[in-house]
C-alpha cells in the first residue's frame, strides 16, 4: 500500500483532472487580452485585412501591407476591390459580394497584383466571413512558384521532348480555341486551315540508321518548319512519329495556306546535315482551308488526314489540297464496301447482256453477261462502281461465281426458248483473284454440269495485264479450262503489256480490241490511216495465231464498216445495243442486227 503524507489525498498530478484543474487556474490568472489577438494579427506571417460588409479595409496587417505596397494604416477605408482587382471579372465581383453580404460562405479566386514597386505577383484571394460578428476577413497567398511551377509541369506535358515543339495535346486544345474564338469574333477573317504533313521514307531512315538518327532528324524537321513558318505566327505541331502540322488561324483563303504548304515543302527537301552526316527527305501535304462555322476539330483532321494519304497515293513529295467531290466518292466507296458482302446474299445484283454482233451478217453470235448491283440508297451501279472494291476486298469471289451461274443458266435457258436457233455463247468478266483465291477450274466444271450449258458456249474474259502476267497457278487454270472446251477471251487488248511472244503461248482463243482503237474511227470525214493500220495487223496476226478478233464500242456504222473492211470478225457497242435484260435478247436471237 502506497504511503500519503498527513492522511492527505492523493496530490494534483495523481487526482484525475488534478492536472488540467491547475492549467486552468493558471489560464484564469493570465487571461489572453484582445491586445494580444491584435498582436498576433499584425505580425502574422500570412496577408490578412478584415473587411466591413461594404469591403472597406477596417484593419491589415504588415503582411498585407507589403504585399500591396504601403503602411496597414494608410490602408484604412480603402475598398478592398480596387486593392486587389476584383472588379475586373463579372463573375468574381458578384461571389466576392455575395460572401460580403452573408450569402455565401467562401470566395476565392487567383489574381495578377502589382506592387506599387512596379514588380507582379500572382496571388491567391481567399475571402470568409468572420465567425459571430459582422464582416469579412480576407487573405491574401502569392502563389507565383506554385503556378511557376505549375507552367512548367504543363510546358513538358505539353511540348514534345524530342523536337520541342507543341504536342498532340497543346495542338488540339489551340486548335479547338481557335475555332472558338474566331466563331463569335467578329473582326475575325471566320476561316481557318491545316498542313498536315507526313515524312515520306522516315521509316527507311529509322530502320537503317537507328532511332538516334532518326531523332536528330526530327528535331531538324522541326527547326526547319519553324524557320519557315514561325515569322508568320503559325502553329507548328508534331502530332505523332513523323507527322507535324501547321495550323493557319484566322486564314486569308486557300491561296495563303498552300503556299504555307508550298513554302515547307521546299524547305524540306534541302538535304540535311547531321554531324557530317547527309539526309535527304521529302514530305507528303494535306492541304485543308475552309469556313470555321459548321467545322469541328475532329472534322477537320480528319479532312487532313484524307487529304494527306492522298497527297501518298498521287506519289508522295507534294502537296494535296481537299476536294469535297474526291472526298464523297471515298465515303461512298467506303459505304459500298461495307455492304457488298451481303448484298450479294440479299439479292441486290443483277445481270444485264450486250450482243456480241458479227460484222459480217449481223447476227447476234454471244452476249456478255454485266454485272449491276441495285443498291438501295444509290441506286443502279455499273461494274466500275463495285468491281475494284470487290476484288480488294476479295468478295469478288462469291460475286464472280454468282454471276458465272446465273449467266450460264440464262444463256441455257434461251437454248430451250428458242430450239430452231443457233445458241449464244454468254461472256463472263473474270478477275485474276478469282483464280487465285478459289478453285475456278472445279467452279466453271461444276456451274456447266449444273445448267447443262455445254463448255463451248461459254465465254471467260480477263484483262490483258492479267494473262500476260500469268504464271504458275493462273495459267494452269486457263489451260485447264481450254482444254475442258471454254473460250478464253482477252479483254481490253491493246492497252497493256501487248507481248505478242507471249500471247502465242497462251490457250487464248479470243482477242476484245480496246475501244480506244475503235473510236479512233470516228472522223468518217477524215479518217486516220494510221488508226486503221494499226487495227487491220492485230486482226491479221490474231488470224494467223488461230483467234478471232471483238471489236469493242462500236458506236457508228461508218465504224462498222471499216472494222468489217479490215477483216474484224464480231463487234459490240450502242450501235447494236446497249445492255439489256435477259427478256430483251430472246427478241434479237433471231433478227439479225443491221449495221
């Protein structure tokens, strides 16, 4: 048992509270005095004013003070607005009024202070009402290394390391600022316009030399633009890789930005010299100028990235300006694309057929078989529509072997209507993918057996350039439906590679003369000997190779006539007939076709 002194009890440190009685006591005998609140106000460290509720400064401290310029005292009554400008901003003079009213409880905002010195500083204003009395209290933070700080943090992740120049990022955020601004500015020119650029090569460059080359010349890039570009105010970018961009504010026109584009294509292709080291590189343009109302940024990149691929497209080492009527053909070949896969599953296609005459006696000897696709929103479209994108995108496959059926079992089923008179042979288009992406030989076989069309009735026709090119696989193919008793026919000859060598080699049994040579007939008047020289000894060495020669776009008859002359065998054009559907060549089977 612990000891106590006197019977007394336990001593204040023991008894619980004992100590905090006794702070108390302590803090009863020495009460804190408004003096020293004052005190402690004035030699604050932090700026501080209180304010009355019209925010006149009623006291501040040295803090305050030497923060505005001036002694506290002589900044009694002066209205607190004027000392920090608050009135410049409609915004923050109404907050600011608020909180002096008791209609909010903070206000704050960063403003630009001058010093009486002539010195600036950025400082934050922080305005509160005072707790149970009226009036505010306002201080004031000088905020200048933090948003020092802060303006350097935002210029590195705002600017490419490696050229130094604006990024994607600053790029787009001038860019949309601009199309802003000059929307509701009305001495703006309203305009605006876009270089999009493209090291033609770079690539090459990287993968040979390293990506430290590569860097060094980038940033060479970028202090070419810049010289060239630079005088005049413009923006200049690296979006990305080795894509840069020069945006055109406030735009006088088309002519102004192409010759931005101009003058940096130039400067481009001066060689570059890398620590004795000598490049040469050139750049592909995308040119866009145009009104800012109803332009948004995405819409105008994305009208410079079009413009720049076909800037790569037309051979690279130039400038392209946007053409609205290229750009809907390429949103409506891009449309078509998407959807021709199922159409052909929808039943959109249909066939067409063009007599093939013979010159001789015009009688329709064959048709060709031309594809039409009855799109739903653009209507009927001709082969050259659909064609090229079916065989890039390799649903000419299933179109081509769509086609070939459909054409043997109508050209069969003239046979039954008409059994007095001699057949037509049908003449299908075939592309060279189909030869390599399917089994023509088993498809042609198959489609014959199905429509009990006999071999010699059908026609394949393929271009020049893709016979002559034949080898391997495409030729073993042709030959192969030869020998089955299936006409090959050149299609467009005279317009390729025209090796006559070759074409002995080749189980051909056809040759379709290019229609350039047909219409070089037109002038009846005064015909070019020439033209017909040329005509009359591709006719007369086909015949001696076995083959017999179209004529294709026959259009007159004096045209007719000449071809007949030099010993043409059949011919095909509007003379004769256009396309037309099946129902309308049972009429011609019989009726010879004048010329």
């Amino acid at each position: 048992m612990r000891a106590t002194t006197d019977g007394a009890g336990p001593t204040d440190a023991e008894a619980p509270g004992g100590s905090r009685r006794r702070i108390a006591e302590r803090d009863d005998r020495t009460p804190v005095e408004p003096r020293d609140y004052r005190t402690a106000f004035a030699s604050a460290p932090a700026a501080l004013a209180l304010l009355d509720r019209e925010g006149l400064v009623v006291l501040a401290n040295t803090a305050f003070a030497a923060l505005i310029g001036g002694e506290p005292e002589a900044l009694r009554a002066r209205p607190a607005a004027d000392l920090l400008d608050l009135s410049c901003d409609r915004r923050a003079w109404h907050a600011y009024h608020e909180v002096l009213h008791g209609r909010r409880s903070r206000f704050r905002c960063t403003r630009r202070l001058k010093h009486t010195d002539g010195s600036v500083l950025w400082a934050e204003v922080t305005v509160a009402p005072l707790a149970g009395r009226p009036g505010v209290v306002l201080s004031v933070t000088d905020v200048g290394e933090r948003r020092e700080l802060r303006a350097r943090l935002r210029h590195l992740q705002m600017h490419d390391a490696v050229t130094l120049l604006p990024n994607r990022a600053l790029f787009f955020e001038r860019l949309t600022a601009a199309l802003e601004s000059s929307a509701y500015d009305h001495g703006s020119t309203g305009r605006i316009g876009l270089c999009y650029l493209d090291l033609d090569g770079f690539k090459a460059i990287n993968d040979t030399l390293g990506h430290r080359v590569g860097d060094r010349l980038l940033a060479a890039v970028a202090g070419r633009l810049t010289e060239c570009t630079g005088p005049d105010g413009h923006l200049v970018a690296r979006l990305g890789g080795d894509e840069f961009a020069v945006l055109v504010e406030e735009s006088t026109g088309t002519e102004q930005v192409t010759s931005v584009a101009a003058t940096v294509l130039a400067a481009l292709q001066r060689p570059f010299d890398l620590d004795g080291q000598r490049l040469s590189v050139s750049a592909s343009i995308g040119v866009v100028e145009r009104a800012v109302a109803g332009t948004s940024a995405t819409g105008l990149m994305q009208a410079a990235d079009t413009t720049l691929y076909w800037a790569k497209e037309d051979g690279k080492a130039r400038w392209t300006l946007f053409d609205p009527e290229r750009n809907a053909h390429r949103v409506t070949r891009q449309a078509l694309a998407s959807t021709l896969r199922p159409a052909v599953e929808r039943g959109e296609f249909a066939l067409e057929y063009q007599p093939l005459v013979g010159l001789a006696d015009g009688v329709t000897r064959g048709v060709e078989a031309l594809v039409r696709w009855n799109h739903p929103e653009f209507g009927t479209l001709t082969p050259n529509r659909f064609v090229g994108i079916a065989e890039e995108d390799g649903s000419i496959v299933q179109l081509g072997r769509w086609v070939l059926r459909t054409a043997c079992r109508q050209a069969r089923q003239w046979q039954r209507d008409h059994p007095g008179a001699p057949p037509l042979f049908v003449s299908v288009n075939v592309a060279v993918r189909q030869v390599w992406d399917s089994d023509l030989v088993a498809d042609v076989a198959e489609i014959l057996a199905e429509t009990g069309l006999a071999p010699r009735l059908l026609q394949l026709e393929l271009t020049e350039s893709a016979v002559m090119g034949s080898a391997g696989r495409p030729l073993q193919a042709l030959q192969a439906l030869s020998d089955m008793g299936v006409q090959i026919a050149i299609d467009d000859f005279g317009t390729g590679y025209s090796n006559l060598a070759y074409l002995s080699r080749l189980p051909v049994s056809v040759l379709k003369l290019d229609g350039s040579f047909v219409r070089g007939f037109q002038d009846e008047a005064h015909p070019n000997p020439a033209d017909e020289t040329i005509v009359e000894a591709m006719v007369q060495l086909a015949h001696r190779l076995g083959l017999t020669v179209t004529a294709e776009c026959v259009e007159t008859s004096g045209q007719a006539a000449r071809l007949r002359r030099i010993g043409c065998d059949t011919g095909q054009g509007w003379l004769y007939s256009r396309a037309v559907p099946p129902d309308r060549i049972g009429e011609l089977i019989s009726a010879p076709l004048s010329a």
